[in-house]
C-alpha cells in the first residue's frame, strides 16, 4: 500500500520519517511519500488515485480546502473545516482531525492536563485546531494574537462554536493577563523580542514549531522554569493516530518521535 504527505513546501516534512518507521515496527511493506501539492491542484490529484493507496496526511496550505473537498468527513473536521489526514477506503474518501487529539495528548504527556485559559499566537488552520482542542480541555476563554485581526476570524467562529469567550489582540498590543496555556503557531521571529514577556504571562508553554529548536519562545519557557510541549511531541502524537487509522494497528508516539529526531539530525 501507498501513503503520502500533501503539502508546499513539503520537502521539510518529518512524516515521511515517522511514518516509515512505523511500518518497519509493524513489519509492513508501504511506502511513503512527500508530494507536493497546491490548492488548486489538490482536487485532480485525489480524482486520479489507484487502488494501492490508503491514506494521507495533508499539511499546509491545503488543510481547509481538504475538508471542502472531502465529503464524508469526521465531527472534529465538521466542526473546525479543517482537515489533516484523508482515508481512502472502498466507499470512497474520508478527511479527520488528528491534530485536536494530538495536541491534547501532547499536552497531558508533558503534565498540561487542563487549562481553563489559552492565548494563541496566529490565527491559521493550526490555531482553529488548537483552539478546539483547549476547549475539550476545559477552556473558558481563549485570545488570538495576530498581525491583521481579520486573519484569526474563521478561527474565533470555530472557538465561538466550542463555547469559549473570545477576544482578538494585535501582535503588538500589551498583555494585560496572565493566561493558564501559551500557544505559539507561528514562527519564532514573529514573537521576538517579546519572547519573555509572553512566557511570563503563562502558566505553560505549547510552541507547534519544531525547527528550528529550541524556538525564543521555548528558550525564555526555559529560563523561567515554565512548562514547554514542542511541536514534535505534537507532531509525534497526531502522526500515531495517522498511522493507526491507516493502517488499524498502534505504533508508540514516542517511536515516532525518536524517528523524527534522527532525521533533524541529518539536516
């Protein structure tokens, strides 16, 4: 059987690591790919697929317009329009979210077990799916910190949808509170030099990127003794679920992680 990653730039991607290396646990002869792909090209690509393939994980930018095109889809990817992995099975395509539930057992891994509060840096397909996530936490309210309000507007509909109060704040507007969960889905040069400053006004720390790393944000979490998930505890997490629903067997997040790490290695 065939899998592959969806995505641009895609040549980054450590799922083609993780992924292998569940199959090598599980001693399955699949293979897995990165292909490149845009928006508008991602429509014919799943039209034309043979009977060898069995799934997807979908990354930027084609995590929205996976959930547009996938008609039979999960609650989580109903509820966020947001898609990160697709199922071929012999009905047809089915898109899910294993980024909610990855991030949730991400969290709980590092000792986050719940968070009443959240403030998200970015306000992207990631930020929806994180913001989802908090709320089946246990989150009150959540704030989205971005360059252009209008950019965090489809995510605050799906935090308004999940029952959290929500309020939208500019990059560059002062902290007032501090907030249980920090969650970063942005580059670090976006935060810079207010690192420490947004560090200090959390309880812990979820920064989604994992390269480079340690990221400003991680670093000043460090300094001042404040939790940090990484974005490869993320990254190992969702790809585990990916893996099982692909192929019904479980595989350790913690495999797949340790398979992520050896591939940064060599970069």
């Amino acid at each position: 059987m065939r899998c592959a990653v969806l995505g641009s730039p895609i040549a980054h991607s450590l799922s083609p690591a993780m992924h292998r290396a569940a199959y090598a646990e599980l001693g399955l002869d699949w293979t897995y790919e990165a292909v490149e792909l845009e928006e508008d090209t991602l429509e014919a690509f799943l039209s034309a697929l043979g009977d060898d393939v069995r799934g997807f994980s979908v990354t930027a930018p084609l995590k929205r317009r996976t959930a547009e095109l996938v008609g039979e889809a999960t609650e989580i990817v109903g509820r966020l329009g947001v898609a990160n992995t697709i199922i071929v099975e012999d009905t047809g395509l089915r898109s899910d979210n294993t980024d909610v539930p990855g991030a949730i057992a991400a969290l709980h891994e590092r000792g986050v077990e719940r968070a009443t509060s959240a403030r998200i840096l970015g306000g992207g397909a990631t930020a929806a799916s994180m913001a989802y996530a908090v709320s089946i936490m246990g989150a009150e309210r959540v704030e989205f910190v971005v360059r252009e309000p209008s950019r965090a507007s489809a995510a605050a509909q799906v935090a308004k949808a999940a029952g959290l109060e929500v309020t939208i704040h500019t990059v560059d507007e002062p902290l007032i509170d501090k907030l249980d969960l920090l969650i970063s889905t942005v580059p670090g040069d976006v935060v810079g030099s207010r690192s420490h400053e947004f560090v200090e006004s959390s309880r812990a720390v979820f920064d989604v990127v994992y390269d480079p790393w340690p990221t400003p944000l991680a670093k000043a979490a460090e300094q001042a003794d404040v939790r940090v998930v990484s974005g490869l505890d993320l990254l190992a997490h969702q790809a585990a679920l990916q893996v099982e629903l692909m192929t019904g067997t479980q595989v350790s997040p913690q495999l797949l992680r340790k398979a992520a790490l050896a591939a940064l290695a060599t970069r």
